[in-house]
C-alpha cells in the first residue's frame, strides 16, 4: 500500500526533498564545527604571538643600555 502512494510524481518529491534538506542540515553543521576548530585554532596561535612579543618587548626593556 505504501508503494502505491509513491508511485504518484507528487508523492516521490517528499522523500527527495526530505533527503536534500537532511544533507543539507548535516553539510550545514559540518562547515560550521569546522569553522569553529579553526577560529579557535587561529584565535589560541594570535594570543601565544601577543605574549611572545609582550615578553620579548619585556625583556629587551630590561636588557637596555641606559644612554
């Protein structure tokens, strides 16, 4: 009986659409996590960089020659 129901043109556009829009949805969140690893990912190197040079303009300070 359900077959049947597939069978009409009508009826076989619900499953196809349901298939694009669930693979879309996961597509969607994929793209998103990625995303989010890579800001933080670039977001944890910007702050080791900022700390490095604070340290490095903190050292070279306590390094200088007075004139």
């Amino acid at each position: 009986m359900p077959l049947q129901v597939l069978k009409s043109e009508k009826a076989a556009i619900y499953p196809v659409t349901l298939i694009f829009f669930l693979s879309a949805l996961i597509v969607l969140s994929h793209v998103a996590a990625i995303y989010g690893q890579h800001y933080k990912t670039y977001d944890a190197l910007e702050n080791m960089h900022r700390h490095a040079t604070i340290q490095l303009l903190a050292e070279i300070e306590k390094n200088k020659i007075p004139e």
